[in-house]
C-alpha cells in the first residue's frame, strides 16, 4: 500500500510541476509494482498481493494520469498474457486432461457458472444493473491469469493433494478460455442490440455512465469518503 501510496503522490507532484517528461511516468508505476512485491516477498508475504494492493492504491491516488502512467503497463501485460497462455496451452494444459475425473469436470462447469456469476450478481445489488448486464458481467469473468498464477504457487508449495487442485485450475481455465472465446463476439453483438433497442429516455441509467463514475475518485476514496 506504501509503494501504490508513494507513486502516486509522485505522479500528482511531477505533474503539478512539470519535474518530469510524460513519456518517463510510465516508468513510476513500474518501481512501485517492484518495490511492493520485493517488500512483501522479503518479509514472507505474498508479492502478488502486495503489487495488487500497490497498484489499486496508486489508481486511486493518481487517477487522473493513471490512463499515461499505465500505457507502458498495459501493452506490457497484453504481450506477457499472450505469452502465458500460449505455454499454458503447450505445457500444462495436456498433463492435466489425462488426470481429469467427472468431479473435477463438475467443479469446473459450476466455477464457471454458478460460482462466478451468483457472486457478480451479489456485487451489483444495489447498481440498478438490468438483467442482461448482470448476466452478461457475470458470465464474461478473468480469463483465469491469476487461477494460474496461484496454481504455480501451489504447485511448489508442495501440499497434499496439489495434483487435484491443479487439474481442477488448468481444466477450468482452459474451459473458460475456450467457451468465452466462442461466446464472446455473438454476445457482444447481441448485448450491444439490446442497449441501442432502447431510447434515451428508456435506456437503463447505469447502463449508461461512464465505468468511472460508479466508484469514488480521488486520495479521500482511500478514507471511506
């Protein structure tokens, strides 16, 4: 939280007076992911979480420039997500269908219906979402990026029945890849004809706002405002 803290000051200063060149903000979030994750590994946390924190922190403080600071981020994360599911795919995909049972097949089907879209649902209680925008956050979730992070944690922590565990991440995961990426431009086509089907004066009010104004802004975010 300190290093998401630090960076973000950094980036309203540097911007207020003009200390540094846009092109090298990008390099600040960066040092702040690093600092974070080295900080939290060397005291026997978790560096994923630390650099999570890091980053909702930093986000939050410099909002404003968080689009400039991020781009480097961004296109980084893309090309390093491509990456990692390719040798997901080509390495770890394979093993765990030989080892697959139908528990693990119904674990898989339920994580990615019932257990990701009930709580999506909980979590817009209150947003006056509207059925298909419900449905449709809830069935289009991560891709499983972090599923695979924390497998290979498992998977050298050595625990018992870690094998299990890893068939179950890898089969959903790959599931999940597979069906959203069938699923993902027929849904979208007929998500975005419900919304243009509708007038202004019906179109559905959170539907319609910009991401950025259902969440508070600002370092007085940070204090509950």
């Amino acid at each position: 939280m300190g290093a998401g803290l630090l960076a973000g000051y950094v980036v309203l200063l540097a911007t207020g007076r003009r200390l540094i060149e846009a092109t090298w903000w990008q390099i600040i979030p960066v040092a702040a992911a690093v600092i974070a994750f080295g900080a939290a590994d060397a005291l026997g946390g978790s560096g994923f979480v630390a650099a999570f924190v890091a980053g909702t922190v930093f986000a939050l403080v410099a909002h404003e420039d968080t689009p400039t600071t991020m781009r480097f981020l961004e296109e980084t994360g893309a090309l390093l997500d491509a990456v990692t599911f390719l040798v997901f795919g080509a390495v770890l995909l394979g093993p765990a269908l030989e080892q697959v049972s139908w528990q693990v097949l119904v674990f898989a089907a339920l994580s990615l219906t019932v257990a990701r879209m009930v709580p999506v649902a909980i979590s817009l209680w209150g947003t006056h979402a509207r059925a298909p925008t419900v449905t449709f956050m809830g069935w289009f979730g991560p891709r499983g990026l972090a599923s695979i992070v924390f497998a290979v944690v498992v998977e050298d922590a050595h625990q018992i029945h870690s094998t299990t565990i890893l068939t179950a991440t890898y089969l959903t995961v790959g599931l999940s890849v597979l069906l959203h990426g069938l699923t993902g431009a027929p849904l979208v086509r007929r998500y975005l004809a419900w919304y243009a089907a509708a007038d202004d004066r019906q179109r559905p009010t959170m539907e319609s706002e910009a991401a950025h104004e259902h969440r508070p802004r600002g370092p007085t975010a940070l204090l509950g405002r």
